[in-house]
C-alpha cells in the first residue's frame, strides 16, 4: 500500500483472534477485535520491513483489548485537533491456521522463483452493489500457495488500483526473493 499510494506510515488494522485469553476459551461466539498496526517502511529492507511488520502486529494482537466506542471517541477528537479526517479502514486478517506454523524449508533459488511467475493468478470473484470497508486483505490458508484475497471499496480504490496493490505485493516478494538486499522503495512521508 504504501508503495501505492505514496502513503507511510502504514496504518492497518489487524484482526485479532481473542479466545487465547483465560476465561475466553469457552465462549460460543465469534470473538475477535481489531488492533491498530503502524508502520514506518521508508528506507528498510524488506527483510527489516517484515521483522518490523511482525513486532508491530504481535503488538496489536496482544493489546487489542478496549471498547470500540472509546476508539470511535478518540477517531473523532483526533480528526478535530488535526483538522482531517482519520481514515482507519485498511485491514488485514491472517487467516492461515494449519499452513501458519508449518516449518518453512530452505528458501527458494532465484531459477525456481522466475519459473513460478507463470503460475501466479489473478482473477476478481464478485462484485457487491454494498461496500464493507474500504479495503480488506486476508491471507488464506491454502497449502503451498500464497493466497491473498484482497476486498475493496470501489468509491475509494478503483479496480485499477485494487488489482494493483495485490500485483505490488506479488513485485515485493519476487525482488525480495531474488535480491536479499531489495528495499521496500518506500520514502519518508
């Protein structure tokens, strides 16, 4: 995103699973919050950007704990000292429960990484009259695949643009598969 639109830091909410916590365990309802995520990338590698990625996110899973409407309240008095609008409906949800903590093997060779760029696949699934958020990313848990689906709001991100996000992360992960040193091309803000 923010190789996108220019934008950093990030700001994403992260979904968060909170049946981990004691007294939790044995509820029968769907349970889980949002925690705000920020991050810095202008200037990292993308190696630097994923280790901070992960301090950032087990951050907000571990405290996303509050009222929503104390989050609303804040949303809104922040908007009026700022003076703009504070948009915050950027998600991600990391769906992978079995594929998450598979021991990863050695890592790809640069031959196997371009002869796997054939294989990538894009295709959009449905299209709602309604928006959700604006923009939704989910990784699924899908053996031996990257799978991202990648949900939008059309009044704010064109398809254009949707498709290109999801095709900019692909770019990221293919040059930092084959240049450990490849940055995130990400400037300071």
């Amino acid at each position: 995103m923010a190789r996108h639109t220019g934008i950093n830091p990030v700001v994403v909410q992260v979904v968060v699973n909170n049946r981990f916590r004691p007294g939790l365990a044995r509820s029968m309802s769907p349970l889980s919050q949002t925690g705000i995520c920020v991050i810095d990338l202008a200037g990292l590698s993308v190696d630097d950007a994923v280790r901070l990625t992960a301090r950032q996110a087990i951050a907000a899973y571990k405290h996303a704990y509050y009222d929503p409407s104390d989050v609303d309240d804040l949303v809104a008095r922040l908007a009026r000292e700022r003076g703009e609008e504070l948009d915050l409906a950027c998600f991600f949800n990391d769906r992978r429960i079995e594929v998450r903590d598979l021991v990863a093997g050695p890592p790809p060779t640069a031959e196997q990484v371009r002869a796997a760029l054939p294989c990538a696949t894009f295709e959009w699934t449905r299209r709602l009259d309604t928006s959700f958020e604006r923009m939704f990313t989910h990784i699924e848990d899908v053996p031996d695949t990257m799978a991202i689906t990648l949900a939008g709001d059309t009044h704010f991100m064109s398809p254009d643009d949707l498709e290109a996000v999801v095709r900019g992360m692909e770019a990221v992960a293919v040059e930092a598969a084959l240049d450990p040193a490849a940055t995130t091309g990400v400037r300071a803000s």
